[in-house]
C-alpha cells in the first residue's frame, strides 16, 4: 500500500526526521515568542514584522511570503494572521484594525529551516475571552489531543475524521470546516516546489464519496472492486489542523483572495500539528504547543 506521490513518497531516513523535528520546534519557538509580543492595539502589520524578526534570529525564513496557489495573488505576509471570523489564510493587508481585547488570533506560522518546513498554527484571545470562546478553544486543543494519538500504521486515514468529528460536532456542538484540512509537507526543494502543501490530504469530517477525499481510498483495480481504506505509512509527515467554527462550518472567499471566513460570521478556532508516522504510533514534532496559553497581552 504505497502513499500517494508527493512531498511523502518514500519514509524519512532518522536525520531527516531529526531535521523535520528541529524545523517543527523552530515553529514552537516563534510561537513562544509571540506569546509575550501580542497586545491589544497592536495592527496585523505590526504582529507580521515581528514574525519575520524573530524568523531572521532563529535562522529561519516563512514558508508562506510569496507562496501561490492557482490564481490567488502571492501570499504577501510571513504569517497567517486569522482574526475572529477569519478561518484560515488571513493577512496583514485583510485585516487593518488594531487588535482589540476579546478578539481570537488565529497565527499560523511556517518556517523553512536547514531545508525543511514547519507549520503550526495556535489561537489566541488577546487580554481576556468571553466564555463561549474560551469552550471553543478548549475543543480546538483537546481535539488535537484526541486526534494524533489516531495517526498510527494500525488504524486508517479515515480513523482521524471519525474522531475529531464525534469529539467537536458530537460532544461539543461545534462545526467543522467541510473542505478546509490537513496536508502532507516535507523538504524545501526551491521557490516552486516549497514543500508545504502536498499529498495527502487529511479532512477533518469522513468524506461523503470517495471523490471527497481520495487520498483516504486505496485505488481500484475494478469499478465493481469494494473500496479499500489506506493506512497510514512509516515515514509520512503530515500537519493536521482542526478549524473549528461556532455558527457553521460553510465558508465564503478564498476565490480570489488569500482569507476564507465563515459564511455567518462567527467566530472560528484553528488548531495545527506537525506529525511524522512512525512504525512505534505517531510523533509529535511540534510537542511544546499545548503548553502555549489560551490568553495573551
């Protein structure tokens, strides 16, 4: 059961692993950071410019400045800088107000370091959370805490799904993204190949046709053959990432611009790990992050 082509063809050898780790806590380390930075009245463009500060001082660079994707314009900030309603993609230029208390920061941060990629996003409330916000955030965490132990050779791509769908809609009452998931990433090759997004594709609800979310089926050989569900495969390095809403989980934009934000504007969470499969069950490259607070400034 081969894993798809792309960025997690072949397994890592032990220092490429040791690589990708020390890629995926450069991330945890920006993060950290930004924890003491973020305040309320601080602008986007201010939060950004520390980003690629602290990127420079750790010997990093973003992964995401100039990154292009169909025919989207190139991404112009280090960060994704997602605020309240902003699911995902959000930007220094999409958001201009200053940041104000009770607002949720979505900050996805991807580092190229020694040639390979780290990507891991956190949210924050900025001075203090309303209660309903807070429940939604402490879903987002624990979602990822119930979810990566799933990511073994023993259980299939969809085990992932299953799990955070019953623990966020069925348990909590929230919406999942429909859509909007994970990816497999890897090494920095160049500008064009960057190593960040690639197969396969890890939703975050089980896909309601194959078509849906083929990376999860094992090919057929025959249209009348029963489909197979893949496994996960030694070796594969995969950043998994809840995005969590409190009104719906359909969306608007991301057509023609980077940002993508929920469709009845509430508010939205979103959560990121970097994995790497091993024969042993899953490692956490990005371990740290959990201990990051839910409150900053």
């Amino acid at each position: 059961m081969p894993p798809p082509e792309g960025v997690n063809a072949r397994p890592l050898t032990p220092g490429e692993a040791d690589l990708a780790f020390a890629a995926a806590q450069k991330v945890v380390e920006v993060h950290r950071h930004m924890c003491q930075f973020l305040r309320e009245g601080q602008t986007l463009a201010q939060v950004d410019a520390e980003v690629a500060r602290v990127l420079a001082q750790l010997e990093c660079r973003s992964c995401f400045l100039g990154y292009r994707v169909g025919r989207l314009p190139p991404y112009p900030s280090h960060a994704c800088l997602s605020v309240n309603d902003c699911i995902v993609h959000g930007t220094h230029l999409s958001h201009t107000a200053p940041l104000r208390e009770g607002d949720l920061l979505s900050l996805d941060i991807g580092v190229v370091h020694r040639n390979w990629v780290g990507d891991a996003a956190w949210t924050y409330a900025i001075k203090s959370v309303s209660e309903p916000h807070r429940r939604l955030m402490a879903c987002g965490r624990e979602a990822l805490l119930r979810g990566i132990p799933t990511l073994s050779p023993a259980n299939t791509m969809l085990k992932w799904a299953q799990t955070i769908q019953s623990y966020v809609e069925g348990d909590c009452g929230y919406h999942l993204v429909r859509g909007l998931g994970g990816h497999g990433y890897g090494r920095w090759i160049n500008e064009r190949d960057r190593g960040i997004h690639g197969p396969p594709y890890v939703s975050n609800v089980p896909p309601l046709s194959e078509s849906e979310w083929p990376d999860a089926f094992l090919p057929r050989k025959t249209f009348s053959q029963i489909a197979a569900l893949r496994r996960w495969q030694p070796g594969t390095l995969i950043a998994v990432e809840p995005m969590i809403a409190l009104g719906t989980g359909r969306t608007i934009g991301g057509d023609r611009d980077w940002p993508i934000h929920t469709a009845d504007g509430s508010v939205a969470v979103h959560y990121e790990a970097d994995v790497l499969i091993t024969d042993a069950g899953p490692r956490d490259l990005t371990e740290g992050m959990q201990s990051l607070p839910d409150i900053v400034g």
